[in-house]
C-alpha cells in the first residue's frame, strides 16, 4: 500500500467524501462500519471478507448500505435493552 494512502483516507473521511459501509445485524442488535475507503469499488472489493467475519458471530439477519459520509468513533454500536 503507498504511504499516501492512510493520509488520502484519513482526509476524504475529515470532509465527509470517503466511503464507508454501515453493517447491521439483528441477533445481536449491533451496527458496523467498515471504512474509510477512497472508492467505492474499494470498499465494495473488501466487504465481502468483513461481511463473512461479521456472518461468523451468527447473527439472524445482515444488511449493509453502502454510502458517502465522515465517521468517527465508535465504529460499533450495540442496541440497548
């Protein structure tokens, strides 16, 4: 990976330009993003590996959207209750 890269990421994420996938499951109740990512296709060319580490917990259901935005911590949230 170029060392320009985690800078590049790190400053499209700060203006809210990078690519991030937001992964929800149900049992558990739990929200993750997976991100920042320059492109689109590179984040699409890395999800399907989270998504089956995600799918190892054994939740009932996922989905994800894939979107444009800035994230910051926590990049996981439980449900309460």
């Amino acid at each position: 990976m170029s060392p320009l890269i985690r800078p590049l990421r790190s400053l499209a994420n700060g203006v809210g330009l990078a690519w991030w996938a937001r992964v929800e499951t149900t049992g558990p109740d739990v929200t993750y993003w997976f991100g920042p990512f320059l492109t689109r296709t590179g984040l699409e060319a890395e999800l399907a590996t989270f998504l089956e580490d995600v799918g190892s917990e054994q939740p009932r259901s996922i989905r994800h959207t894939l979107l444009r935005t800035r994230r910051s911590e926590p990049l996981t949230t439980a449900a309460e209750g």
